[in-house]
C-alpha cells in the first residue's frame, strides 16, 4: 500500500521558529518518500482488480503489489510470509541521516529528554539533508519570513535567476551581477493607478488612471523632465497631431491691380472700429508659405479660409462667394509646378457678424519634405455659378480674416538642422 506521511509531534510551550523547524523536517522527509516510491501522485489512490492493483491513474499496467514497490536510496523494502493464506507482508525502512539521529524525538510525546534535547540541538544545528535536497532554501510555508534571505553566495561574475516555469508561458528575473541592474524576462504589469515611483524621497512616478497615462515630476517638488534620444533622434508620434500654418491679410503681396481693399469694420455695430481686408469679385492677393520642421513628411495638407460676411450677413443670406487658393509646391532643390487651384466656395449663412471658415480641400503631400515651399494666391472669382454675392458696394462686401493649412505633426522638430 502506499505510504502514510511520518507524523513528528511537536512538544508543547514552543517558540514560532521552534515549531516551524519541526515542520521543516516533517514536509522534507514526507517529500522524499514521495519520490523514492517512484509514484506520480503519492496521494493518488490505488485501485485493485484480480490480486493485482495499479499505483496511480497514469499506471497503465496492473500487477502484485510487491513488485510495485521499489526500494531506493535510504529505503528498504523486506518480505516476509506470515503463514495465514498465503499472505506477505511488506515493509518499509527509511533511514533518514540526521545530525542528531538518536534524539529524534518519539512521536508519542512522553519522552520529555529526548524532546528537550533535540530542540536544544535545532537551536544551534541545522539538520543534514540528503540528496536531491542538498542547497534547498528551507522555509516553512506556515510562518513569514522575519529576516531577507540571500541568493547567491557572493561568486564574482556570476548572474542569478528566479525562474518561474508555467504550462505555457515562462519568465525569469535575473540579478546582472556586472551591470548592477535587475532583468526581466517578460512584461511587467501594474494593475491601474499603482505606480513606479523613483527618487530617494519618491519625487517622480509613471502611472496609469484607467483611463490616461501619467508622469508626474512635482511630488516632492517641481522638476524638469529630460529626455535624451541621441544624435539625429527625437520623439516620434505615432498617433499624429494637427496644426495650422497660418497666413494673415498682413503678409499678403498686392500686385498693383485687382488689390483687395482696407476697410474701415464696425464691429457688431458696437461704434468701436477696426480694419479688415475687403475682396470685390476678382480682387487678387499673393503669398509664400514655408513647411515648418514639424511637419510629418510626404502627408497631405488642407487648405480652408476664414471670413466674415460683416453687417451684411441677413442681407446675402444663402449667397455663395467664390473663395479659391491657387498654389505650387516644391521641395529644397525641387521644381515648382503648374500652378493649382482650391476651390473654397463658401455660401453665407445669413448672420450679421458671424465668424465663418470654408470647406476643406486637401492638398497631395506626397514626397513632400519640411522647409518646402508653397507659392500661393488668394482670390475671388466666379467661375459661373459659384460665387453669387449681391452687393458690389464697398463696405458690403465679404471680408477675409484669415488662411489656413492643416498640417500633421509626428516630431517636436527635424533631427538635422535642415532634414527630419
């Protein structure tokens, strides 16, 4: 049959450490009968059929039990006949080194001496363990360790690993003895808002909300927050962000005829002036554009205008102006093109006054570079039936108050002074 687990009985009026050093003993020995028994699951039941029995579930072939049972390194199987139907009797004898074997205390608890001095030898000897588990880490899963313990024994370039074996999935963590830093091999997880805190009176940390990613570098006080990618690197958005190149009526280039005009604008009629560009039907501007350093290369950009219908909104309610950019686009050391237009036409919506922006209208980047150049018009026309504004008299005519160019940003800025 298969082996009861020894039983040590613990004296009475122990200290924690003086107990959990009897349980010790107690798992160490039960372990290692387990694995001399040569049984996949010493707890596994043993099933019985026509006099012979199978050890396990993963025993495949049933025979006598004698020639189940197998002696081993400090186990002794005997056989003897005891003379009533033919049965056998089989035992066991472990022999378990110890370094005080004739002190073991009795498991019936009366002898007292034997008791007394065995505890007295623990206190100042740790027991001798048989292979396989020579170099174990004795632990007693009933009590917390009170003190760290030690990996390693101080070898020079040695490394150290905690290895954690799963059915399917592994991970290591190493002590890089040269390196002087901890290595793990695989993710590391922190469920949210539990952070990795670094400085001494942890003055910075990296968290995540649930919801948002932190770095916060104020906890104790405020600080900067360097990063370093080295030369001819820098952030690198992956989700891009937008801006606007912006082009104001001041910075227009007036050719002398068909010039939009200054006017004088009541704002809201509120008797408190100021001055925007006014365009007439054909009135012509022109401008230069440069792509800033942030750019993200070979991306499109969208052209849109911004304007205003003035005191004269109720009046042109549904009227469309006839808003067009004209542009050419070239690299450093490129050709610029034929010249191309953007339609922006644009109907008034009836409101005196009201800040309006156009349709967007995309412009191909492809191959594109920062600091390329865009030569630009900016005009009224009509090309028939797209622009239907009313009013011919200065002072009702729509107003321009800005261009813009959405562009994608991936950078902070270009690595080289004149490349991404």
């Amino acid at each position: 049959m298969a082996r009861e687990p020894i039983l040590l009985q613990i004296p009475n009026n122990l200290e924690p450490w003086q107990a959990g050093n009897w349980r010790k003993i107690a798992n160490a020995i039960n372990a290692y009968i387990g694995l001399d028994n040569k049984v996949n699951s010493p707890k596994t039941g043993m099933a019985a059929s026509g006099s012979k029995v199978k050890i396990d579930d993963k025993d495949n072939v049933a025979d006598y039990l004698e020639k189940k049972l197998i002696a081993g390194t400090l186990l002794t199987l005997t056989e003897s006949l005891t003379g009533g139907l033919g049965s056998k009797i089989l035992t066991a004898d472990v022999a378990f080194d110890h370094a005080d074997a004739d002190d073991m205390p009795d498991t019936t608890g009366v002898n007292v001496d034997h008791d007394t001095r065995y505890v007295v030898q623990q206190s100042t000897a740790a027991p001798t363990v048989p292979a396989p588990y020579e170099g174990m880490l004795w632990y007693d899963e009933d009590e917390p360790f009170g003190t760290p313990f030690t990996i390693g024994d101080g070898a020079a370039d040695t490394d150290y690993e905690l290895k954690f074996d799963g059915e399917t999935n592994d991970g290591s963590i190493y002590w890089m003895e040269d390196e002087d830093y901890f290595k793990f091999i695989d993710d590391i997880l922190l469920p949210d808002n539990e952070a990795i805190k670094f400085g001494t009176g942890v003055d910075m940390d990296i968290y995540f909300d649930g919801t948002n990613g932190h770095i916060r570098t104020d906890l104790v006080a405020a600080s900067d927050l360097h990063i370093d990618c080295g030369t001819d690197k820098t952030i690198l958005l992956n989700e891009t962000v937008w801006d606007d190149m912006r082009v104001v009526p001041g910075s227009f280039d007036r050719p002398g005829v068909s010039d939009p005009t200054i006017v004088v604008y009541d704002v809201n009629a509120g008797g408190v002036n100021t001055y925007l560009w006014e365009f007439k039907k054909n009135d012509i501007a022109s401008f230069t554009l440069q792509l800033p350093h942030t750019y993200k290369e070979g991306t499109d950009i969208s052209v849109h205008v911004h304007w205003t219908p003035g005191p004269r909104g109720n009046e042109e309610n549904g009227a469309t102006v006839g808003w067009k950019v004209d542009y050419s686009w070239a690299n450093i050391d490129g050709a610029f093109g034929t010249m191309a237009t953007a339609d922006l036409s644009d109907a008034c919506d009836g409101t005196d006054h009201k800040h309006q922006m156009t349709p967007v209208v995309a412009i191909t980047g492809t191959s594109k570079s920062v600091s390329s150049m865009l030569l630009c018009n900016i005009k009224r026309t009509d090309t028939g039936a797209d622009d239907t504004w009313a009013s011919t008299t200065t002072g009702q005519l729509p107003m321009l108050l800005e261009i813009d160019f959405h562009y994608q940003i991936d950078t902070m800025g270009s690595r080289q002074a004149s490349a991404k």
